[in-house]
C-alpha cells in the first residue's frame, strides 16, 4: 500500500494507533482513549499465549464493546500456541493479532519471545503462517530495528522478507535495536537511538507492504512528516501522558469533522463509565481513573485534580463525588499548589 495521501478521509486501520503498553493500555485505558479518538486503533498490552492457554481467558480478553477497532498483542513462540490464542483472540472479536517481536525484558527473553525473536525470523514465519491458516483476520508483527549492537540495515530488511514471505502484511516497527542485555526494558526505550530512516527504507524496499513507524514521537507535526514516508504512526508514552492529544486525532488524520470535546465532557463520561464498571463487575474508580491523570497535563491546577483522582483515602467515595471534589478548589487555591 502506498503512503496515503494526508487529509484523504482514509480507511487504513494502521494510519495512526495507540501502542500496547503492559499494565498500562488495559481495558479501562483503552475505553477512555476511544473517547477521545474514534478512529485511532487500539492494542491491548501483550497478552502471553501461556496466559492464555493456562490462565483466565477471560480476563485476558474481555473488553468494552466500545473499544473497537481493537488489535490483540501476543506474546510467544511456539505456531501450536500462537495459533490457538489468534483463533481465541478471532472468536473474541479483535480485529488483529499482532505478534511482539519486540520486548527485550529478560522475563521475556527466559521465554525466547518478543525481541529475541528477531533473530529468528524463519520461527517467527512458522508462526505467522500458523496463525494466518486458522484465522481471517489480519496477522501483524510489531518489531524493532535490529537486537543488541547489530545496525545492519540488512538484519531488519531480511527479517521483514522473510516474515512477509509467510504472510505477513504489516509490519509495526519501533525504530531502534533492543539491547538484551544490560538495559532494562524502560532504559531500552530511551538509550539506544532512534533511526527512523531504516523504517523509510523498508516503505521503499517493500512499496507494498503496510509500514508503521513507532517510537518517540510526540507531536502532530512529527506524526504528519512520518505519514509521509510510512503508512502509519503508532503512538505510546504521549498518548498516555497527554491523552487530550488524541481529541484532534480524527480531525488531523482520518479527515473527520472537527470535535467539540472537552476535558470536562471526557471525564464526565468516564465517571459514568466508572459507575457502571462498579456495578457490572465491582471495579474500584481508582483502577479507571490512573489512566486519566494525564488529562488536564499542562493547564492551572492540574496537580490538584490529579491529587484528588488518585487519592486512595477517597475510595469510599462514589466517582461522581471525587470529580465534584476535584474540581472543588478555587482558583487561587490551585495556583498555589501547583507552583509548590
Ligand atoms: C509501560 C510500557 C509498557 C509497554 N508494554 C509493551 C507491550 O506489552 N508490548 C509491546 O510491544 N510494547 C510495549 N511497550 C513499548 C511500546 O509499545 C512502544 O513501542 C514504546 O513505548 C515506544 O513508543 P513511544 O516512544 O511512542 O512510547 C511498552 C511501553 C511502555 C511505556
């Protein structure tokens, strides 16, 4: 698929989407993002295929009718395994399996997936293609740029070849190596550089092949110069930290009308949420609203607001309270605790 065109109301899932992120992209965040942005995709944090197969399906692979459109991330190995969970994750209704080939932690490393896996792309192939015999919806590989200190070009060229030979259409790349050993998983997000141009070059080495850049992109005018080298943008840290980025999504990116959310009207919504998540399954609002502090991230008074959203003595308190007492303070009052 060729770069598309910006500003074309477009309907490449991949054009822009919100990372999986362990302990982080969870339902709940999940829900609060797709208000935010309705066309934006979503993946769920990284769901192992021993999870799956020897724990709880359900509590893997429950979510919110509302979250669509929804990619399920796996963690694994083996082509028995992964094409069982992608068959699991079809009968859900998620509409992808997406494969990580690109976490370094050494948990993950003891179980010889995500990153490690990069410098096994015929196993990696074995299990695309497993996957792709058993289910009818697409099979996505999210990866880096290369493992440890290899830099060649070639490694990650061959890795998608090869993988793309299997099936595999899409490729989501974050734009630098994993260093398995020395760095922890968080430091192998910000230590080893990023080279965007190797993403390019896989665009036009593989003109038909759906490219996604990820990785330290912060701004609407970086993601709009990357469109114009790839087909799509995967966005994670921003997203969580300044979720209100994603009000302009639709209208940036997918050619949508332009949206009159606010910051109120989100959290009002979610205070509904939080009501019904209470009384459906018991869910306490603090497991929702961690995953909102980010929302008034910049304007007066925002520590205060997010003091009282995350204030564990207030959990007695039904949602609608805790919004009422965060927004209680006066104005003056805010000013003073923020500059604190
Ligand atoms: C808290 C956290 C958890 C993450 N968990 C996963 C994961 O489960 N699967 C995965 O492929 N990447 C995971 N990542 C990596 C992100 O998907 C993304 O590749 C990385 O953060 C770089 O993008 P960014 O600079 O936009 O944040 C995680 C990142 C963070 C910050």
């Amino acid at each position: 698929m060729p770069a598309l065109k910006e500003n074309t109301v477009n309907s490449n899932p991949w054009r822009l989407s919100v990372a999986p992120m362990m302990d982080w992209s969870d339902k709940h965040c999940r829900y609060f993002h797709r208000l935010l942005s309705r066309h934006a995709l979503l993946y769920t944090e990284m769901v192992t295929t021993g999870a799956l197969i020897h724990g709880d399906v359900a509590r893997h692979l429950d979510f919110n009718a509302e979250e669509h459109p929804l990619a399920l991330q796996l963690g694994g190995s083996e082509s028995a395994d992964l094409a069982r969970c992608a068959v699991l994750g079809q009968q859900w209704g998620y509409e992808e399996i997406n494969l990580n080939c690109g976490c370094p932690s050494e948990r993950v490393q003891r179980g010889a997936f995500g990153a490690c896996l990069m410098a096994e792309p015929d196993l990696v192939a074995d299990g695309v293609k497993a996957m792709l015999d058993v289910v009818d919806i697409p099979v996505t590989v999210k990866h880096r740029i290369g493992i440890d200190k290899n830099e060649s070009y070639a490694f990650v060229r061959d890795f998608v070849g090869t993988v793309n030979r299997a099936g595999c259409e899409v490729f989501i790349v974050h734009a630098r190596n994993a260093w398995l050993k020395g760095l922890s998983p968080k430091e192998n997000r910000e230590v080893p550089p990023l080279r965007y141009e190797l993403v390019h070059q896989l665009k036009r080495d593989f003109p038909n092949i759906t490219i996604a850049v990820n990785g330290g992109l912060t701004t609407t005018s970086q993601v709009h110069e990357q469109l114009q080298q790839v087909d799509g943008v995967m966005i994670g840290r921003e997203a969580y930290h300044q979720p209100f980025w994603l009000a302009s999504w639709d209208h940036e990116f997918f050619g949508a009308a332009e949206n009159d959310l606010t910051r109120e009207s989100i959290e009002q919504q979610m205070v509904l949420y939080m009501q019904r998540e209470a009384l459906l399954h018991g869910t306490p609002w603090s497991s929702i609203a961690r995953h909102m502090l980010g929302l008034r991230h910049g304007l007066a008074g925002s520590r205060r607001w997010r003091q009282v959203w995350s204030d564990h003595k207030l959990k007695g308190l039904p949602a609608s309270e805790v919004m009422a007492l965060a927004h209680a303070l006066p104005a003056t009052e805010d000013s003073l605790a923020d500059v604190a």
